[in-house]
C-alpha cells in the first residue's frame, strides 16, 4: 500500500453509491477511492487488484452479497479494514459492535460517518481473521432483509429461430456473451437479450453464484471442483462436459464444498 489511505465502494444502488463517496470526500479527504463497484463480483476483483485499506461493502448485492466479498478479502486483501453499510435490524447490529468490522445504518448520517473514518484512522491493525470469520458466520445465519425483487421462477430465450421458456432450475450456467448472455442447460444453449449485470438481481443468490467476472454457475449443477497451482479453480458439471473458470479471488466461496 501507500502512504495515502485507499477504498473501494461497492453499492448497487447508484445515487446511495455516489452519495458515499460524496460524504467520504468530506470526512476523509485524504482518502483515495481507487473503486466504485456495482455487484460483489467487481468487489472482489477490486479487493484482489488494489488491495485497499478499506472497504465499503453494502450486505446486499447481486451476484455476492457483501459477507462473501468480506470472506473473499480474508485471502485477495487481509489487510484491508472492512466496513459493512446495512439495512440490518438491531440484533444484527449487536453482532456487529462485538465484531472486528464496522457498520453504517442505511441512510447514511454524515455524524456516523464521522466517527466510524475517525476509528479507522486510529486503527493501526491488521483485521483479526479468527474474529472476522466468527462474525461473518454469525451475521451469515441471521435474516436478511427482504428483498423488493422476487427471484427468476423462469425466463425466454432464443435458440436459433425458436424462443425457449427454460425454467430457471433447468440452467447450470450463464455466461456473458457481449450485450447479451448465454444460458447453458443441459439440452444447449440459448441467447438471453439482456446482460450479466441486468441478470443479477434477479437470480437467487443461495443458489446461483458469480465466479467469474463473465460466469455464474448454479451451485446445484456443480459436480467438484479443483484448484489449481495459481489459485484459480476449475467447476465440473454434473449434465455437461465441459469445465468452468473459478477466478482466484472466487474461490474462497468454495471454501466449504
């Protein structure tokens, strides 16, 4: 790192990003934001590229909510500061204050802001990772807020001159094919008119993972997985041949499999 504090922001919500970064500018000028990131996949490549001395991760994205991204620093960042921005009710905030991370309440005041920048600043440490993986754990069995979008039940796609409807526990993988995204099934594949990024909110997020910037696997399609001398990981499927990249940063979601 060097000498001038680094972060990254990673919000979907673009005016509640901007209005981040707007008031980290305020309270902390010294600090350099190297990031704004939209989902938990461009999070993590983030994390992994800047190594940044903090982190502003809101709990709900797409693709990677912010515990995973978190989990995800341990390995790609151990030493940046992680601090959650939530929507989280009281008992999680409990959890929170006995934790090695901080937390900003949605909206975010600019007094709380003031005093969570003047505590990492006074902080000189690198983030305790047994502390840091209880807490994530523990935040990771409470409810989460719910969700305004309800998950892909099905969706249309084309498969030459055909529209298929494929129901959405039928796909094992998307893959992001220009302006457009590829659905694997294990019949084919067909072409979704709308990208990866438009995908993501709308897929369930316990079982359709991100582990590649252009890949999302279905959790319940993967057969095994190796990891190879680099980091990087390759995904078997059970109905198809051919593997899939896990990039290195990725692979701490598969720490448990």
């Amino acid at each position: 790192m060097s000498d001038a504090p680094t972060c990254i922001v990673a919000e979907d919500e673009t005016l509640l990003r901007q209005a981040l970064v707007t008031e980290l500018a305020r309270a902390w000028p010294a600090l350099r934001i190297v990031a704004e990131c939209e989902d938990g996949a461009s999070a993590v490549e983030a994390l992994a590229e800047h190594q940044p001395s903090v982190a502003f991760l809101d709990i709900r994205m797409p693709g990677l909510t912010g515990l995973e991204v978190a989990a995800a620093a341990a390995d790609a960042s151990p030493r940046t500061q992680i601090v959650f921005v939530t929507a989280y009710n009281q008992y999680a905030i409990d959890a929170f204050e006995r934790g090695a991370m901080d937390y900003l309440l949605k909206p975010v005041k600019p007094e709380r802001l003031d005093a969570t920048v003047a505590r990492l600043q006074a902080r000189d440490a690198v983030p305790d990772a047994a502390q840091m993986a209880a807490l994530l754990e523990k935040l990771g069995a409470l409810p989460q807020p719910a969700s305004a979008v309800q998950p892909l039940t099905w969706l249309t796609a084309s498969a030459g001159r055909e529209t298929r409807l494929i129901l959405i526990d039928d796909v094992l993988y998307f893959r992001a094919d220009q302006k457009y995204t590829t659905v694997m099934t294990a019949e084919g594949e067909a072409l979704l008119r709308s990208s990866l990024r438009e995908l993501l909110p709308r897929l369930d997020s316990n079982t359709f993972k991100q582990i590649h910037r252009a890949t999302i696997v279905n959790l319940k399609a993967i057969a095994g997985i190796t990891r190879d001398d680099s980091g990087r990981g390759t995904v078997r499927l059970k109905q198809r041949p051919e593997t899939l990249l896990v990039s290195q940063p990725f692979m701490t979601l598969f720490k448990h499999m």
